[in-house]
C-alpha cells in the first residue's frame, strides 16, 4: 500500500501546531497550494524538505527515500535563517524602526 503524502505531512504540521497560514506565509505560497499539498498522493522532495525547515521536523523517518546521508549538503531542521527567509526581511525593517525611535527620543529629549 502506498503512504499518503500529503496526510502525512498534513497530520505533523498540525501536531507541531501550525496553522495553514503560517505555513504559507514562510513558504511564500497562498493557503490554497497548502491546501492542495496536503491532498496531493505524492510530495516532491523539495516541498517535504521546505516544510520540514518552517515546522521543525525531520521527515527522514516518513520519506526515508528523499533523504539521503550527502556529504557536502546537511539537512538541519533547526536553522531558523534557512527555515524562515522571511524573517530576515522583518528583522532589517525592525532594527531601522528601533534606530529611528531612538533618534526621535533623543531627539525630544533634547528640547
């Protein structure tokens, strides 16, 4: 019998509780291509891999055959940086907004 992809990662995204949403948000694609992975029979590797890095989980136990032991390329589901490139983004306008806000106390401060 073959497994279901897209159950299978259905069910442990949910275990790891993450919402459809925030799924699709870090993987830069809409609800409804979230929605239409998890009906999918079959996964490509890329899309296990991608949301085995936003959920926190290693897949290599479920789809032992997209995972293979390489040399050069490690699989590490704890990278934040790899799992959430978003994030980068929301940093580099985070740390203008706080230099700006400083500026402006110090600013009123001064008065």
């Amino acid at each position: 019998m073959q497994k279901h992809h897209g159950q299978i990662v259905e069910i442990l995204v949910r275990k790891k509780g993450f919402s459809i949403t925030e799924l699709a948000q870090h993987s830069d694609v809409s609800r409804s291509v979230v929605y239409q992975w998890f009906n999918r029979k079959e996964l490509n590797a890329d899309i296990i891999h991608r949301i085995g890095r936003i959920v926190d989980h290693d897949f290599s136990s479920e789809f032992p055959e997209y995972f293979q032991k390489r040399t050069n390329d490690t699989y590490d589901p704890r990278n934040r940086e790899t799992m959430r490139p978003n994030q980068t983004r929301v940093n580099v306008w985070k740390d203008k907004y706080i230099i700006l806000l400083e500026q402006y106390i110090q600013l009123l401060s001064t008065e």
